[in-house]
C-alpha cells in the first residue's frame, strides 16, 4: 500500500520509519541535530512550496544493476500535510468495504 505525502509525492508505507509532526519535534535539541545533519547531507526533499507541518523519514532499497545487492536510501520529506492525517491515512487497514465483509464472518 501506498501513503500520498502532498504535491506528487508517494510512498510505499513498508518504507516508512517515522511521521513527525513539525513544530513539537523542533523543540528537541537531538531532533534538530538530526535535521541538520540530514540538511547537510542532502537527505531533505521539500515536497512542495507550501510551508511544511510534517517531516516523513523514509528509507528505501535500491538496485544496482551490476550488483544483487542493493543500497539503502534514506530521505527525509517535509510535507505540507500534518502528521495526524499522515498517520491516520498510514493506518487505514483495509479501504475496501467488500473484503471487510468477508472478514466479518470469521467473528
């Protein structure tokens, strides 16, 4: 499954380590350190020119094509979404009301 984090950007939810709400991860000395560093490194994709209320830490693996291993990536997204909505989008369970039938009659 997917989570759509604003403008053109989706991700796949197994990919997803953390959504934080942005103004009370800022209070945190660490988590600003964090930031920095992901700054630093080129981590952050702003997603859109909205102002931010979200951060979405996500890490992927990607494929080389010499290799069979493959390297992770982490980005950091700065959503224009809040982290409530985000989080509440992550955890739908099933979005399609006809196979919840089906799962009401082993109860």
């Amino acid at each position: 499954m997917f989570l759509h984090l604003g403008g053109e950007v989706v991700v796949n939810k197994k990919d997803i380590i953390a959504i934080l709400d942005i103004t009370s991860t800022l209070i945190s000395k660490d988590t600003r350190d964090f930031l920095k560093v992901c700054e630093e490194e080129g981590f952050i994709e702003e997603i859109s020119q909205e102002e931010p209320r979200a951060f979405v830490v996500v890490e992927r693996l990607e494929k080389r094509a010499r290799s069979y291993k493959g390297v992770r990536k982490v980005t950091v997204y700065k959503s224009p979404i809040s982290a409530v909505t985000l989080q509440k989008r992550a955890s739908c369970k099933n979005i399609f009301p006809l196979e919840q039938e089906g799962l009401d009659s082993f109860k």
